[in-house]
C-alpha cells in the first residue's frame, strides 16, 4: 500500500454499514458496538468520526463523542454533550485487511492534528481526549501520544479496561522556519534498515552466538520493516529454539511478503524463545486471545506499525515466541 493511496475524511451514513463490518471484525461480541449506535454517534458527533480511505473505500475509522466529564464513565460514553471538553474515543479499528500497514496509527495521529487545530483555530473548547483499552494496546495509544492513567471504572465485556489520555495544546505548534529546521536536523533514518534472515547465507547460525552455554540471538531483533526498524528486542534476550509450529495466520490467508509463511504443524521450526515476561521487550504488541488447537492465544506484532503476528503466547503465559524468520536483524 503506497502512502498516497491513503487519505481521510469524516464518514458519511451511507459508509456506515461498512464501519460496522469493520467493528465486528475487530472486537469481540461483548465489546463491538452496533449499527444504532454508529449511526446516533454520526448524527449527533459526524466531524467526530474520521475515516482512513485506501482507493475511496473505508479501511478504518475512529468516532467520539463530547462530555464534560474529565474521566471516562459509563455516563459520560453513553451520550454526547455539544459544545464539550472532552473528546471521549468509542473504538479506533481497522479492517482486517490493511492491518500491518500503519493505517491505525496514521489515522489516529491525523484525528489528533484535526483536534489540535480545530481548538487552535476555531476556538473549539477541546481540552482532552480520553479512551478506554486493553493493556496488550497500551504501546500502540502511547506511539499516538497518550499517557496511561491506569484501571478504569468502565465495565464492558469480560477484560478490564484502563484509561489514557492526550491534554491538547499543551506545547505551541512549532512554526514554519522551526519545522524546516526539525527536518534538517533529524536523521535521515531513525533506524538503520533491518536485515531479514535470508539475507543471511548460515541462516540462524549467523545470527546466534553462545552465552552461559546457550544461543542466544547475536543482534537486536526489529521490526522487518525497512522503514520502521522499531527495535523488539534487544541483543541476548531470547534463547534460539527449536520447537513445533504454529499457524499464526487463519487457513488460506496471504502471507505479507516480509513474513514468509511457517511449516505446516507439527514440523518443527526455529524460535526466539522469551521468558519470563513481556518486560523484556523493547517494543511488542499483543492480539486478543483467540483459539488454537483448544488452547487461547495472543498473536504478537510490531507496535509501531502493527506488523505481524511475528510470534505468539499462551494466555498469560511466561513464554514468548518470536519466529526466526519472521523478525529483522540489526547487524
């Protein structure tokens, strides 16, 4: 997907329906929301709910409503105020088939900068956004500017929800000769571009040493990305093993041609093994849980651009499992 084939706009009724589509696809039945309820946030809040379009069709939204409120409650989402301070985010979802893209984070990025200039320059009384999310999204909101307030009040499904929040304007927007002088000064690349591992001709043997007896993984692991490089893990983190595959994708799905498809269970592959928490990752982000062989797991990606899965674990698990091929190499 080439980034001038993506661009935004509010969302008229009659993309609706398609919105929905998407909602259903990325949050479980106890959290989706419903038709009525797209359609009452668009009547009463439209320049709230923003489209990202990819060749004029929707590829995802993010849709709010106003409260006076300075917390998310149960209240304060069940219906919206004029004239509020508080921007209080819904959902921010993306179909399913432009994930791995940077779509969501785009997206989000632009209805902040639209938020920032709308209080700039319109003298909306915009003070703050809020959002409710799951922990395992936590690194994806923070990328986008949020700050982690913790648990939230709100019950709504079966996981518990934390709240975060952006206070707008709190720094004035840089001016014209500032910007020129911000590009001039910033690295050409924030990262050096990643090297895939069958770029390497010893494969793992290359990309491994020993260290206390064992293999452990010889350069940083990013993001296979070029123009990401996000560092997932850091030098001599993970144990280089040999285990069982996993399906990752869903059965006749096109694999990202940066992440070339796994043998078939139960061949065995080569992992990057992770324990005993998810601290020690740079950067990672987590699934919901879904099902696997009878056992619920969490498909793990890049945060920074939401590539992947490049690995699993079990739920609430300890180990980590990162696929050899299916991560960069800083060399």
């Amino acid at each position: 997907m080439s980034s001038s084939a993506l661009t935004f706009k509010n969302v008229p009724a009659e993309d609706l329906e398609k919105a929905i589509e998407i909602e259903t696809q990325g949050f479980p039945p106890d959290e989706a929301a419903t038709l009525e309820a797209f359609r009452l946030r668009q009547s009463l809040a439209g320049d709230l709910f923003l489209g990202a379009y990819i060749d004029h069709q929707l590829a995802g939204y993010v849709c709010s409503t106003l409260s006076p409120d300075v917390s998310l409650t149960h209240e304060s989402m069940a219906k919206h105020v004029p004239d509020s301070s508080s921007i209080c985010i819904h959902s921010v979802c993306v179909s399913p088939a432009y994930r791995g893209h940077g779509v969501g984070l785009k997206l989000l990025r632009e209805y902040i900068a639209r938020l920032e200039t709308a209080r700039r320059e319109k003298s909306a009384p915009f003070e703050r956004i809020l959002l409710i999310t799951h922990d395992n999204l936590r690194p994806f909101y923070e990328k986008a500017g949020f700050e982690w307030l913790g648990l939230s009040a709100v019950v709504h499904g079966s996981q518990p929800w934390y709240e975060m929040r952006i206070i707008l304007g709190l720094s004035p927007p840089p001016s014209a000769q500032q910007q020129m002088f911000q590009a001039l000064q910033r690295p050409s690349n924030r990262n050096p571009a990643p090297h895939l591992l069958s770029s390497f001709p010893g494969g793992v043997s290359e990309v491994s040493w020993i260290e206390s007896d064992i293999l452990v993984n010889k350069f940083d692991l990013l993001c296979p990305r070029s123009d990401c490089g996000s560092v997932i893990l850091k030098r001599g983190v993970a144990k280089l093993a040999e285990a069982t595959s996993v399906q990752l994708e869903p059965a006749n799905h096109p694999n990202n041609p940066l992440l070339p498809a796994l043998p078939e269970p139960p061949a065995v592959t080569q992992w990057w093994l992770v324990t005993p928490s998810a601290m020690e990752f740079e950067n990672i982000g987590f699934s919901r849980a879904v099902e696997s062989l009878g056992e619920k797991m969490k498909l793990l990606a890049c945060a920074e651009y939401d590539l992947g899965p490049v690995g699993w674990c079990k739920e609430g698990g300890t180990e980590f499992w990162l696929a050899c091929s299916r991560v960069g190499y800083r060399t």
